[in-house]
C-alpha cells in the first residue's frame, strides 16, 4: 500500500487519559472500545497479564475494522496494572477494595507495567511491549484517603491512582516514563512505530488556534 495515502491511528480503549496523552502529542486518535473481558486472562506475572489483555484488545477492534484501500490504519490496545507486594492490582472492585489498597500502598511503592500492542492492519505486521516505571506513593492520611476514594477517581483506574487527576499529589516520584503510568508510554510508541517502518511525526496533525484539527503532517 503507498506509503502517501493516509494514517488512521485507532485506540483500542475508552481511557480519557489515553486519548489526552495522544491529543496532546499531537496525535488525533479514533477511540473504538474493544470490550475485551479482562478476567478471562490469569496469570501471575504482571508483565504477561498486561501485554495479553493489550494484544486481545486490539484483536477484537481489529475483527471490527476492514482494510478500504484509501488509508492505511494502525490499532493501538494498551492495558495497565501494578505489582505492589507481590500482587497485581488492576481496577479496584469498590471503594472499600480501594480504601484497603491505599492503607496498604501509602509510604511505599509499587511498579506500574503497561502493555502496549500495535497492529499495522494493511502491512499484517505487528510491534509489542511492556513499559515499566517505578511507583513511590506519599505517606497520606486516612482522611486524604477517605476523601480521594469518595471522588470515584481511584475505582477507574490500575492501581487505583493516577498522576494525572485528583491522585497527582499522593506520588511523591517516578523512577521511569510518567507516560507509561498514565497508561500509554509515548517513548514506546514512537519504538513500535519504527519497528513498523513508520515515526511518530507521521502521526502528528496540524493544529490551528481553537485545536481544530485540518490535515495530517504525513
């Protein structure tokens, strides 16, 4: 397929974050959500658990998308947990799952792995990985707790915190990608694009005053 027909870039996630972390490196995302049931896949190692759910959400976007001959389509899955005393911690499953993970992770650290799974539809080819970063959380009281668990916030996410959002105060440090804890590693991507033969400024858009996207910069 001519490398000059155009890019679409479809994420294989409903993650707000995500889709902000891409906007704001100038990379306009189709967000198709894969519906993928993560409790199918178990596993005892963080890194596998991760990379798989990543590779399944993007198969089942892929089973829903058709090559059309007048673009060239790449499908992005992306899955995050955190290995945090010898567990693997995804979303929690109530406020008081939650509470009990923040009494547990306060004055400690964690890592955050984020599998990423790339899929170039028309080329049949694919690139995958796993970014890893080092997790160190402020020792916050029970009151910060309390509060920031009534917000919803910590019941959306991996680990059940974000660096992002209304969590940002409670990590003292990263050691690594502050992308990958977000949930998409944009040094990584722009690693698995090359291993597809294309660069991350392939992606990019032009954007005018009032972010009203015209044409991509291919």
């Amino acid at each position: 397929m001519p490398d000059a027909l155009p890019l679409r870039f479809v994420l294989a996630s409903a993650s707000p974050a995500r889709r902000k972390t891409l906007r704001a490196a100038g990379i306009e995302p189709d967000v198709l959500v894969s519906g993928v049931d993560e409790s199918l896949v178990v596993t005892d190692q963080a890194e596998d658990l991760c990379l798989e759910l990543a590779r399944l959400k993007a198969q089942a976007v892929l089973s829903r998308l058709r090559p059309t001959g007048q673009e060239r389509t790449l499908v992005l899955g992306c899955d995050s947990v955190l290995a945090f005393d010898g567990e693997i911690l995804g979303k929690p499953n109530s406020e008081a799952d939650a509470t009990r993970r923040w009494e547990r992770m306060r004055g400690r650290s964690g890592v955050l792995h984020s599998g990423h799974c790339l899929v170039h539809i028309e080329a049949g080819r694919r690139a995958e990985a796993v970014a890893s970063t080092v997790v160190h959380f402020a020792s916050i009281s029970d009151q910060e707790i309390a509060t920031y668990v009534a917000t919803g916030e910590p019941l959306a996410v991996a680990g059940a915190f974000t660096i992002d959002g209304l969590g940002g105060p409670f990590v003292e440090r990263i050691e690594g990608d502050p992308s990958t804890v977000v949930g998409l590693s944009l040094p990584l991507l722009r690693k698995l694009l090359a291993e597809l033969d294309l660069k991350i400024t392939d992606l990019w858009t032009k954007v005018p005053p009032g972010n009203q996207i015209v044409e991509p910069l291919n």
